[in-house]
C-alpha cells in the first residue's frame, strides 16, 4: 500500500473501536501494512511498549494511547513489553464502571458481580 493510502488516525479509531479487541496483525492485514521486518517502540507517561507496526502507524497508536482512547494488550511470552492487540477505553470504561459486569442500578446484581460501592476497577489516588 502506498504512503499515500495509509491509515488516517481517524480510520485506525474507527477500526479499533467497532471491535472489542483488534490483534496488530489485524490491523496489518486491514490495512495491507505488508512491511515484514518492522517494529516501533511507542511511548506514553514513561512507560514504552514496542509495536510490530510501520512509524507513521505506531506513532497514531501512540497518540490514540496517549489521548486514553485505546489500550495495548503486551505479550506474556517475551521479556520486552510487546504489543500483541488493541482494545478501545470506552469499553474498558463500561465494564470498570460496573455497568458491564451485571451490577443493575435497583441494587440488584448477578451472581459474581461487584457488591453496589465496591470499586471495580483500579482507585485514584
């Protein structure tokens, strides 16, 4: 794919975030990223993570990450924080905020749900 035809950042959000969660060699194949050998380290509040992706792709991920709009899922099976998918914060958001996980607003909930008061996800300092 030529330079000229790549991802806009506005077109990688809008991949990104009508799935669930987007493996990297996804978004290569949806975007015909056929660049075989390259990966690129990202950055954000002094942590790094390197992505199997071209610069011009990697540095939108970055910005999309820096913005909180998407986060990386980093592999388990290296040493290096390597990204191996992408997911979008707003459903990340849904499910911290114990809207996802069966809690009801009557103080009804499911079996396994967080009691109504618990934070679900990680607190603020």
């Amino acid at each position: 794919m030529s330079s000229s035809k790549r991802p806009s950042t506005s077109s990688l959000r809008r991949f990104i975030t009508s799935r669930p969660y987007v493996p990297v060699a996804e978004i290569r194949r949806r975007f015909g990223l056929d660049e075989p050998d390259c990966i690129c380290a990202i950055a954000r509040d002094g942590h790094s993570a390197y992505v199997g992706l071209p610069e011009r792709e990697a540095l939108k991920i970055q910005d999309l990450w820096s913005r909180d709009e998407i986060g990386l899922e980093l592999s388990v099976e290296v040493q290096a924080p390597v990204v191996v998918g992408i997911y979008p914060m707003r459903i990340a958001r849904y499910v911290m905020d114990g809207n996802g996980n069966g809690f009801h607003a009557g103080g009804h909930h499911h079996a396994g749900a967080a009691t109504p008061g618990t934070p679900v996800g990680p607190s603020d300092p």
